[in-house]
C-alpha cells in the first residue's frame, strides 16, 4: 500500500511527525495536490520558519498570494530588518515563539492608530540586540509594547542587560538566558537584575568560552550564584542557536531542555 492510498487523517498524522523544516515542508508541497492541500496549512503549525535574505522576497510574495498561510505560523527566525521582513512579522499574528532583531520587534509594537495589539499568542522571544532596547519599547505609542513584555514568559537575549532594563515590565517570565563573555562581574550584575522578576524558574548562560574538562572553581562559582542557573555551552561541534530554537517547535532538545556536563569556563 502507497502512501498516497492512506484516508487523509493518517496520512497527516504521518506528516506531523515528517515535516521539521522548511526544506521537508517544501518538498511536501511539490508531490501532489492532495498533500498540497494537506500539508500546506496543518503541518506548517509546527515547522520553524527561517527568514533571510535568499528568501525574504518569495516568501513575502507566498503570503501576498496566500493571506492565510500567516496565521499559521508559530515559530519565525528573521535575519533581516528591512520592509519586506517587518511585514511578514506583522502579518503572522498568531506566533508564539520569534527571533528578531530591535527594529523588527519595535515595529511589531507599532501598529497603526486604532488597531490592537493583535499578537497575543507571542510569550516567546529570542533578541539579537537588545541593548538600550526596553525602556523605548515600554514607551511606544498604544501601549504594545508593555503589552507584549506583560505577556512574554520566555526571553533569550543576545547581549548582556542593558541598564534600561525593567524587571518591572515582565510579571509573567518564567524562563530567561542570556549569553555571556568571559566578563563575570558584568553577568553577576545582570543576575542580580532579574532579583525582582516574580516567576521566573529557568536562567540559562550561554558561552563558547569555555574548554574541555571538569568544571574548575570559575564554573563552580558561576553556577552557585543561583539555584536555578545552568549554563550551556556553544562551539565545537555543540548544537548552536538555531538548531536549539527549532528545538523547541520540535519538541526536541531545546535552550530551556539541554542539559551539559559542567566545563571550565575560559
């Protein structure tokens, strides 16, 4: 018996488990216009979008064509800040996890006058640069921007913490990580801002510097700063950022999940 000769709901139950990437989801689409039908809206749900600049262009155009496919998007990577990148942010309200540089997310919290905050579902946030970025996005016209912060329960940044940042403003995170150089006192002053933060549970580092073997007393005095802080670490041959941000739409190994052997920090 074929594959093609399966009824639709095995044939999608099959798909979830199939369909991981955009190169797996495209494919998919090409084989029939039964599983275009199929595949097209129901499997997209659950496949990690990566936008950059090879793509950005025809995938704006797919949702141009196609409205609809936005909504069903819940995981967005965008390497990008240009017209054409805000604008798929802004088109797929429906997410629940992004990656984005500052301007992008300023953007997604400026909507047009008289129009909602319509990205309800987004509690999770991946920030390449976050520097100066949170007292400017507390202030943004319509509120939205502390709306997003209000409802955002798991936060990723890139730099260490700016001094604008308002613990204030995230009542509902649970999860955060940062990555982190070999500056130590700089991270014992960003741990020491997130003190206030009511829920959170989960503090992961991330470093590439580090070396192979036990963890010596750098890596044994980092990790006694706080009970809820692990680190991971970056490089030679490890899992790398995206790969661990696809994870969590996987349901696989993800920056939240992966747990490392302790290592000597450099």
């Amino acid at each position: 018996m074929s594959l093609t000769s399966l009824p639709s709901e095995l044939i999608l139950e099959i798909l979830f488990h199939t369909c991981q990437s955009q190169e797996v989801y495209r494919l998919l689409l090409l084989i029939n216009w039964r599983f275009h039908g199929l595949v097209k809206f129901a499997t997209l749900l659950h496949v990690p979008i990566r936008i950059g600049a090879r793509n950005v262009r025809s995938f704006s155009e797919q949702l141009t064509e196609s409205p609809e496919l936005a909504k069903h998007v819940n995981y967005l990577w965008i390497n990008g800040i240009s017209a054409d990148y805000i604008r798929i942010a802004r088109a797929c309200i429906n997410l629940i996890s992004l990656a984005c540089s500052k301007p992008v997310l300023y953007s997604l919290c400026s909507p047009p006058p008289q129009v909602c905050f319509l990205h309800r579902r987004l509690t999770e946030l991946t920030l390449f640069d976050s520097w100066e970025c949170w007292k400017g996005l507390s202030e943004l016209p319509g509120a939205h921007g502390r709306d997003l912060c209000r409802q955002m329960k798991r936060l990723r940044v890139h730099e260490s913490l700016s001094s604008d940042f308002n613990a204030e403003l995230f009542p509902s995170l649970s999860h955060f990580s940062i990555s982190t150089g070999s500056s130590y006192i700089q991270l014992r002053r960003d741990l020491m801002a997130l003190a206030p933060l009511p829920k959170l549970e989960h503090i992961v580092i991330t470093t590439f510097h580090w070396i192979q073997g036990q963890g010596h007393e750098t890596t044994k005095k980092v990790i006694a700063w706080d009970k809820r802080l692990r680190i991971l670490y970056f490089g030679s041959g490890e899992q790398g950022e995206f790969e661990l941000w696809c994870g969590r739409a996987r349901k696989g190994d993800c920056i939240w999940s992966k747990r490392m052997d302790l290592r000597q920090l450099c």
